[in-house]
C-alpha cells in the first residue's frame, strides 16, 4: 500500500482502474494471510495416534502434509494431518473432509465460481472472466473438470429425488394448484463420434452427428388477462432435462411435477409437439391430464405441407396456409383434414408428404381443439419450453465446433437447469449435508 502511495504522489494524473486493481489484488493477498492462518491455526487438526477409517477399521498418524489450496483470495498452503489404514491401503485427511477439499485444489468458494461460468460459457470464456472479474487463476480444463463434476453431484440428487417421488415419499405441503403444465420437447446436442456409434443419421451422409436431449418444463397458472388468454405464474417455471430414453425422461419429469405439488393441482395440462413418445409419458406418469399439441407446432406443420405442394414462393400459398391456419385455430381439424385428402399431389416425395401429414393431424386431432381449450383459459402453446430448449442447450451446448460426451452434456444441462429453475443455492446449501 505504501508503494501505491509514492506512486500517486510521483504520478502527474490518476489512473483509477490500475489503483483499483492493485488495491483489489494486494487485499486478496492480505485476506489469503488471514484466511491460512485461520484454516492453520488448529495446527493440523492432529485428532490422536488412531482414528476410525470409516470402512470397520483404524487408520493410524503418520505425519503433517501441506496442500496448496485456491481459494477466492489467493492461494494458501493448508496443513493436514495424515493418517493411513493398512487395511483399506488408503490415505485419510480428516481435514479436507470438513473443509470440503477432499481430492481437489480449489476451495468450495472458487469451485461454486467454476460451475456457475462453466454453466454459462464455454470453459476457456469462463476461465477469462474468472480471471478479469475475480482475480481467480484456474485453467480452462479445471473449469470443465468442476463443472462435470458438480453437475454430476446434482445428478445424484435428482436422482435421490426420482425415487422418492417414484416411491410416494415425496408430499409437499403445497397450497391448491388451480392449474399445472408440463411442456415437454426434444432438441439435438452435437456429441463426439464415440457418442453415436451405430446410431442413424438424417442428413445424406446418414451418420448421426447429434443425440436428443429430452426436456421438460412445468409451469403453473392461476389466472387469466383482460381478454380471457392464459397467464402463467410469475417465477413458476422450473426445467429438468438430460440425453436419456423416454422412459428415464418420465421419471424424471413427473419427479419435477410432484416436487412443484402434483397432488395439489386441480388441473394438469400436458403440451409436447406431437411425438408420440410425449404423449407416452403422459399417459404413464399424468393419466387423466389434458394433451395439447403445441398450436405453433401444428401451425408449421401446414406451412411445411403448403411450401411442398405449391413452391416456397407461390401465389397459391399465402392464401392456402392462412385459410387452413384458421380453421385449426378454431379447432376445425377434420376440415383441415379434409382439405389434405382432396389434394392431388404429383410425385412420390409429395404425396408421401400428404400422407404423413394427414396421419400427424388425424393421430392428434382431439389434442388440438384449441377453441375448446382456450374456452378453458387453457395454455394452448408452449413457448416457454421453446425458449427452455434455445437457453439450456442451444446458448451453451450448440456454440460452433462443440462435441460432447453424453455424460458431460448432461453435466451442463443439469447446471443450467438448476440456475435456470432458481435451485442453485438451495442446492449449494444442502450439497454437503449429512
């Protein structure tokens, strides 16, 4: 401090960002004096010449070893105590157990740091601005290294959540529900070669480069605008998600559903695009809850069949799409559906096309009476879970030149889904609980 002082009185003007950066980093310095003497001021926390190893055994002392911690204030050097077990042929540091520092060099401050920007940009972006922001020194691979691992932590408790919820232990006390969704979708996560061995693609290569992460959203309603539409809560939607079968991704989002108060709920709504493998999860997990084909969904599904049949740029066009996006928004299905049988299309891939479509609408038409559900002041779009997809996956998973691990990849959606959903700090606080 006194050299910053000698050098304002020499300098001729003010360099305020170089002052306040000299003045930041010689406080972390300082700090990270105060905090080693603190962590060190138990002189290794010796707890006598045995201890129980934990697996029916005793370990015995042998000596003092330092570790060099990072922490939020600079790096400090720790000593530990250090017992073995012969039995188990393993080392025991009592101390980095209840520090929270057990095989790693970062404290729990600098790895809740790690995780939140692994979360948010890519490891060497978060790595850059925990150096500029912070003054925290890591590595672009520790960053990635922590990220996983915490976001495999909360993994573990979701997974700890599923069979509760699964096993009927989970009753939470919530107040009455007048309605509850559950949004569901599919989007792609770019994945290493490994990760799609024998799998299909759908380009003309037909090597499959991405694998579906499966998404679920729930979100709650309570009432409606001055014009009668739907209005969803404030703060009320929450996001699970992970690269899994439909029938993990059931579990997992009905476990989501009882958590936010499934057995308080009046009405359940359940909103996907169509694919049959949604309406399955519902079927099992929400029986009796209305399904709502999302009407944008729908919607492009016309656009697409219209642009087949008369050209992306055809007079015929404009007028075709609007006259039977219409009648489906009064939920006039089977006269959308009578217009696409009356169609003659040439060629194999058009009428194939027609085909396909008619089946999608044919196959969903009581799922898309949206005169009816919007009398019901009923959701009948799910917006919410097309924004989930861009901000959980597509901002941080689908960023150029990007290739995942299944198991990484599920690591960062589990991050983002808990910071997204407003459970990062309630899951920091319980994370080393018990």
């Amino acid at each position: 401090m006194d050299r910053l002082f000698h050098e304002r009185e020499r300098a001729s003007h003010l360099d305020l960002e170089a002052i306040e950066f000299s003045v930041r980093h010689a406080m972390h310095q300082v700090g990270g004096i105060a905090l080693a003497k603190i962590l060190n001021a138990d002189s290794g926390d010796h707890r006598g010449p045995r201890i129980p190893c934990g697996s029916g055994h005793e370990a015995s002392f042998l000596d003092y070893r330092v570790k060099k911690l990072t922490t939020v204030l600079s790096e400090v050097l720790v000593t530990r105590s250090y017992y073995h077990c012969k039995e188990c042929q393993r080392g025991i540091f009592p101390k980095d157990r209840d520090l929270d520092i057990e095989n790693t060099s970062f404290s729990p401050g600098v790895r809740r740091m790690m995780a939140r920007v692994g979360a948010k940009e890519s490891f060497d972006e978060g790595r850059s601005d925990l150096e500029a922001l912070a003054g925290v020194m890591v590595t672009a691979k520790a960053v990635e290294r922590v990220s996983e691992e915490i976001g495999g932590q909360i993994e573990v408790a979701a997974i700890q959540e599923r069979e509760n919820a699964m096993e009927g232990r989970v009753v939470p006390l919530w107040p009455v529900i007048p309605k509850m969704y559950i949004a569901i979708d599919g989007t792609g996560v770019p994945v290493s070669p490994s990760e799609t061995e024998g799998r299909k693609g759908k380009d003309e290569t037909g090597i499959a480069k991405t694998r579906e992460s499966k998404l679920g959203c729930v979100f709650t309603q309570s009432k409606l605008d001055k014009e009668g539409y739907a209005v969803r809560d404030d703060d009320s939607t929450t996001y699970v998600g992970a690269i899994e079968t439909a029938y993990e991704c059931g579990k997992r989002i009905y476990a989501e559903a009882v958590r936010r108060g499934l057995n308080r709920v009046q009405k359940v709504t359940v909103l996907g695009d169509g694919a049959p493998w949604i309406w399955g999860i519902s079927s099992d997990h929400f029986p009796g809850a209305i399904q709502i084909v999302d009407l944008y969904h729908a919607l492009e599904h016309i656009a697409h069949l219209g642009k087949i049949l008369y050209g992306p740029r055809g007079w015929v066009l404009p007028r075709w799409i609007e006259t039977q996006s219409e009648a489906l928004k009064e939920g006039e299905v089977e006269k959308v559906i009578a217009v696409m049988k009356r169609l003659k299309p040439q060629g194999h891939s058009r009428k194939e096309e027609v085909r396909k479509t008619i089946h999608y609408f044919e196959t969903n038409k009581d799922r898309m009476r949206y005169a009816d559900f919007r009398k019901q002041g009923l959701f009948v779009g799910s917006g919410v879970m097309e924004a989930g997809c861009k901000t959980i996956v597509g901002q941080r998973l689908k960023q150029s030149g990007m290739r995942w691990t299944v198991q990484g990849a599920n690591a960062i959606i589990a991050l983002r889904c808990t910071q997204i959903s407003g459970r990062w700090e309630k899951f920091w606080e319980n994370r080393t609980a018990g």
